[in-house]
C-alpha cells in the first residue's frame, strides 16, 4: 500500500496482525484466515468491517426448526442413537419436499438426513466412487467449493476440474463429454445456484448434464446448498410451478444434496438430506462389496458410509427439520420469502461496485443477467484479485479471492452478502468511493 494514502483503517494495526498471522500473502489465505485476521483488526481498531469473506447465514433459524428440537429433546431423544437411515417421519417429509418443490417422486427410503451436506458429499463421494474399478475419478465443474476438493485429498481420491466460464449453454455438452468419454469419471459435481459465482445452470444446460451421465454412466451429485434462492423465480409455492430446476429431469443416475444451512437458516444444526433417485439407491455394483456389507447402492451409503462417519444425524436436528419441513410442505411457513433479504442486498451491493468503477466477473446465465443471491464475483481494473484482496483490508473490506475456488478468472473475488447488513451500505459506498479515487488514476 501506498504510504501517502491515509486509508480508512489504521494501517500500523493491519501490518502488524498480518505480520502477526503469518499471511503475508493475503491473497493466498483460506476462507478461515481471513475471518481470523479480520477479527483481530476489528477488535484492535473499533472498526467494522465490511464482511464478505465467508458464506454464514445472516438471519435467524425459523421459529419451527427451534420448537421442533426443543420438543424432540424434552421428550428424551438425546438419549436414545437415531436410525441411521433417519427417522421414519423426516424420511417422507423430504420425499414430501422434493415432490412439493422440485416435482420430483423419490421414495423415502433414498431420503437420507446427513451432517450436513458437507457429511453428505464424503459419504457420497466414499460410494458413488468405489462403484467401477475402471472409474476412479470425480469431475468437478469449477468453480466450486473448495472443501469438496479437501475431501478428495482426504480420502486420497483423484479429480479432475475445468472453469465453466467460457462453457455455457451448447458448449458446455462437448468440454464435458472430452472428459466422460475417457472412462475415468465416476461421478461429477456441481453446485446450482453455484457457489462462488451464483450461475444457475439453464434448463438446457441440465439436459446436456442428463442426458451425457446416463451415456456415460456418471452419477451426478447436483449440490442444491442455495436450494431456491435463485430469486428469478420464485419456487416457493408447494405443489406449483416452477420449481427448483435440476438434473434430475434428466437422469435417474443422480444424488441431490440439499442443505439446510442456508435456506432453512440452520447452519449450526449441521443437518442436511441427501435424496438418491430410485433406480440409483437400487442398484448393485459388486466392487462395492469389497467395502461395504453388501453391493447395493443405497445400502452402501447407509449401513457402510454413513455408518462409519457418524452412525446418523443428530436426533433432535432430524425433529427441527422435520417441523420446518412440515411447516413449509403445508404451506404455513414459506421459506424462500425468509432468504430473500440475500438477494435484496446483493442488487445494492453490485450497484454500489459498479458504480465505483469495479466489474462483474461471471455476470451471466447464457444470455440472462445473474440472478442477485448469497454470493457475486467482482474485480477491479488493472489488478489481479491477489492485489485487489490486499489492497480493500485497509479499506475495511474483506472477501475471499477466486483463485481458492478452481476458478480461472484470477481478476476476481468472491463476495458474501449474508454478513453485510443493510445499515453498512452506506459505509460501502464512502469506502469504495475512496478506494476507487486512490486507486483508479493509478492503474
Ligand atoms: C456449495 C456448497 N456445498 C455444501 C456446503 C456445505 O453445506 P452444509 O452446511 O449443509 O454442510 C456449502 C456451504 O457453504 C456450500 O457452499
């Protein structure tokens, strides 16, 4: 930084906590570090910074998802271990759900509660890839989240990866199939709404996905952690169109994982639903048996992954999402309206950086704007989002870059709306006015 420049947080305390830290390079920090690092300047300094950096919700759990823990725990659930396929009635609830909302028949019996659905992708990546000697590798279509790729590593599994950028609409069909028709690809995954550039596949793109997993025989785990919160349409009436888009459609070879951290609002629950299409959760695979209790798909992924991760979900979890379900199949709570407030902010937010001179970076779906949501890319001119990152801490404002995220656009950061409340939009603007006047004439 520029030494004349007087920024609007005390340079001295920045330099000595990121000496402190150790993160020098504050382009290269997790997701994590940040948080720590901003912390600690916060409370050196009084000031309050905009927080961008990490994907929290920022509204409260629904009233139901609270009532229904507390009435499963006074009955004396915390006792007694959970099934570990879930509880009978959370089971037809989801199934319930994915009819209602995605206009999808699922028995219960694929509709699996997970801790969370970071729990959900290891149990699944743990089956779904074990399924063919011959395919050991999982494609992601990046970006993405990066803790999925940890997983891998973890489970010293392999992957492969492409940005999407430049593959959207009909292209998107021939860079996948350069991959799935190799062998190698057992399963392949992505997130819609996508975190971290908030692109929502189109009807057609999920065709092209449908259509060549069911060519190739891939599973494809479609990651809905932003379940209808593309607030382009609204999803939100049970039984009506339109409903969440998804693969599904498409192909019976499929596993949704959907959370309830953020549109339920129950992050610290850890408690999600993974939903196995029938004829998946039916079939048998022999390589399976060299590592679980028998060769069938669905039993694999309860009575061996999901055993041995966690032996189930946390009982009284399953109760509160169980009642919010109930309260949101019924129609009585409706839950898109709850999430709606992300959306609300990211359309000032966008405005705000456009104004000063900044840019989108992934800005469309095909040809339709990006829906405004939990999550939006930008950059600024003349700087790498290394550079753009290290320069907005002394500017009181934090966001992770895209680089951590398989992104190829390095230009680019990726901001959270969740934490930035609309009291702060004011500050954004003075501060983004200032960072623009000091840095614009430069580059
Ligand atoms: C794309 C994506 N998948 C999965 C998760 C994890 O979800 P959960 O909190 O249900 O484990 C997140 C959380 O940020 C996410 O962004």
């Amino acid at each position: 930084m520029d030494p004349n420049i007087q920024t609007p947080v005390d340079r001295k305390v920045i330099e000595q906590k990121i000496q402190e830290n150790g993160l020098e390079q504050i382009g290269q920090a997790s997701i994590r570090e940040i948080v720590k690092l901003v912390n600690e300047i916060e409370k050196a300094t009084g000031e309050r910074y905009i927080r961008m950096e990490m994907g929290v919700p920022g509204l409260k759990p629904p009233a139901e998802a609270i009532e229904g823990e507390i009435e499963a725990l006074r009955a004396g659930v915390a006792s007694k271990y959970p099934m570990i396929e879930g509880i009978e009635e959370l089971k037809q609830e989801i199934s319930r759900f994915v009819k209602n909302f995605i206009n999808i028949q699922v028995d219960p019996k694929g509709c699996l509660p997970t801790v969370g659905s970071m729990q959900g992708a290891f149990a699944s990546f743990l089956v779904s890839c074990r399924r063919d000697p011959g395919k050991d590798t999982t494609l992601f279509i990046d970006p993405g989240f990066p803790v999925q790729k940890q997983q891998h590593k973890v489970l010293g599994m392999k992957y492969e990866t492409f940005d999407v950028y430049n593959y959207r609409g009909d292209r998107l069909g021939e860079k996948l199939e350069s991959y799935l028709k190799k062998g190698n690809i057992s399963t392949l995954l992505y997130s819609n709404p996508n975190n971290p550039s908030w692109i929502c596949f189109t009807e057609k793109e999920l065709q092209i996905i449908g259509e060549l997993a069911n060519k190739y025989d891939v599973v494809v785990m479609e990651d809905l952690a932003y379940f209808g919160m593309d607030f382009r349409q609204d999803i939100s009436r049970p039984g009506e169109p339109p409903y969440q888009p998804t693969v599904a459609n498409y192909t019976d070879n499929c596993i949704l994982l959907i959370s309830s951290s953020k549109s339920f609002s129950m992050a610290g629950e850890r408690v999600g639903m993974m939903v196995i299409a029938d004829k998946l959760f039916n079939s048998r695979f022999p390589k399976l048996a060299e590592y679980y209790p028998g060769d069938g798909f669905g039993y694999s992924m309860v009575y061996g992954a999901l055993y041995t991760l966690s032996a189930g979900t946390n009982h009284s979890a399953q109760y509160g999402l169980l009642k919010i379900l109930k309260a949101v199949n019924e129609g009585t709570r409706n839950f898109v309206e709850d999430v709606r407030e992300y959306g609300e902010r990211a359309k000032i937010m966008k405005e705000l950086l456009l104004k000063h001179g900044f840019t989108l970076v992934y800005d469309r779906d095909e040809n339709q704007p990006l829906a405004d949501g939990f999550y939006f890319t930008f950059a600024f001119p003349g700087m790498d989002g290394k550079e753009l990152l290290e320069k907005l801490i002394y500017y009181g404002i934090s966001a992770i870059t895209l680089d951590i995220t398989g992104s190829e656009r390095t230009e680019g950061l990726r901001a959270c709306v969740s934490q930035v409340g609309k009291d702060q939009m004011e500050q954004m603007d003075r501060r983004l006015e200032q960072f623009a006047r000091d840095h614009l004439n430069s580059v």
